[in-house]
C-alpha cells in the first residue's frame, strides 16, 4: 500500500467521530502523523485506535469555532509534529429542523460561528503554516445542502454554501503559495449527526428506504468521504483548487424533495 502521507503533519476537526475520525484514521493509514481535535472525548478515542493500528496520533479538546482554540491546534501540531501540511476542516453541527421562519438570531449564529467561522479559522491559521512548508492542502466539509435548497435545514444550509464560496475565495487569496484549497460535499452519511434519522428507520423496519432519493439508493459511509479527502490532500490533486467536490451518490443530480406549501402544516 502506498504511504501518501509518510512525513506529513496534519490535522482534524471534528475527529471524534464520523467523517472526521474516518478521515484521521486513513490519514495515520498511510504514514500522517495526525493531531485529532475535537470538543468531545471522542477525540481521545480515535487517536487510541490509531495509535493501537501502529499510527501516530494526538490528541486534542478544541471548539472549532473558537479563534484561541484553533490557533492552539495549529501551533500543538506544528510543535509536536515539527510543522503542518494539510488541515481537515471538518467540524460541524446540524442545526437540527429549525424551519426558515422559526429560527433565531441566537440560534443562526451559533451554526455559523462552528460551520462556517470554523473553517476560516482554519484557513486563517494553517495557511502560513503550510506555506512555511513548502505548500499543502486545506479541506473544508461543505455539504450538498450548500448547492441548493432541499437538503438541509436553512441555517445549516447556507453556512455550508458559505464554506463553499469561502474555498473559492481562500483559493484565489492564496494564490501563488502552493496551498491547495478544496470543499467535500457530503450527501446522507451514516455519522453521528445522522444517527437519529438512521435509528428510526432501522426500528420502524424501514431501512431500505435511506438514500432511496439518490440514483445508487442507499446511505454513504464515513470512509467513502474519507477516500475524497486523501485524495484531494494526495498530490495526485495537485491541479485540484478551489473546488467543491460532491460525494452523494448522485443526489444533488436532481434534489428531489417533498415541498410543503407556506402557511400548512406537512401530514
């Protein structure tokens, strides 16, 4: 098996669980030396299993939304691992149902800060950090709720396709630095965010029906997300900047969705 990432230093946001710590442990897989950070103990968790696996993990409590907290993660990891080249920006939370008129101001605000304040926070502090090293990747978890209506919630729709624009952005403001900048964007994957919608649907008897709206009718898996990433942290993207990549099995080729009529209550 070929080592992308013998000798890199890297980091991952939201690596308690779910993507993130799919994501870390391919990472370790293939040579990363990996700095788990998470608000959870399931940071811990994850940097135990990879070390278990004969990788080289840290771990670390962070808010991903707090600008002292990442700036400490950039610096553990460059101080433990002797520098960064690539950072997953992969933290997030769901925003739950919270309908368009429904919201808070309180409640936006606090989906923005970790979804999408997270990721530049990210940027802000890896980017010079990786430039001191020659050039590296920074990945951003999007969403295909970020494309378009129909997959999320609005609050956490539009913080994701904020994070769309922010990789595009990041992209041209990096020019010329070596520093890749790029965007996943998951469909339904079995995570922890997920887990309620996954639970009703196994103890109803109706799990065939998961994914049934994408042309490959089921749910996607955590490491399906996780090849994407390598892939666009490999060198084998090294022509690939400032894009959003969508992983959905097909969803976003049609967002099909139930519409409810303003004012009425769905059955």
């Amino acid at each position: 098996m070929a080592m992308r990432f013998e000798g890199k230093s890297i980091i991952v946001t939201g690596a308690g669980s779910g993507i993130g710590r799919a994501t870390a442990r391919a990472f370790a897989a293939e040579g990363g030396s990996v700095l788990c950070a998470d608000r959870s103990e399931g940071a811990d968790e994850t940097a135990a299993t990879i070390a278990e696996a004969g990788g080289t993990a840290r771990a670390m409590r962070i808010d991903a939304g707090s600008d002292a907290d990442v700036a400490a993660a950039v610096a553990a990891a460059c101080e433990v691992f002797g520098g960064l080249d690539v950072i997953h920006a992969n933290a997030g939370v769901s925003g739950g149902l919270t309908g368009l008129l429904d919201g808070t101001a309180e409640e936006w605000a606090d989906i923005l800060r970790v979804n999408l304040i997270g990721p530049f926070l990210a940027i802000k502090h890896a980017a010079p950090r990786i430039v001191a090293r020659g050039g590296g990747a920074i990945l951003c978890t999007a969403s295909v709720a970020g494309l378009r209506s129909g997959a999320g919630c609005p609050p956490y729709s539009a913080s994701k396709a904020g994070v769309i624009n922010l990789v595009q952005t990041a992209a041209q403001q990096l020019s010329g630095s070596g520093v890749r900048v790029n965007a996943i964007c998951p469909g339904l994957i079995e995570t922890g965010m997920t887990e309620r919608a996954f639970t009703y649907a196994r103890e109803k008897g109706v799990e065939d029906r998961i994914g049934r709206l994408n042309p490959l009718r089921r749910a996607g898996q955590p490491q399906e997300i996780a090849s994407v990433a390598l892939f666009l942290a490999s060198d084998a993207a090294s022509y690939v900047n400032g894009q959003a990549i969508v992983v959905d099995g097909g969803l976003s080729t049609s967002h099909p969705v139930t519409r409810q009529e303003f004012g009425k209550t769905a059955a």
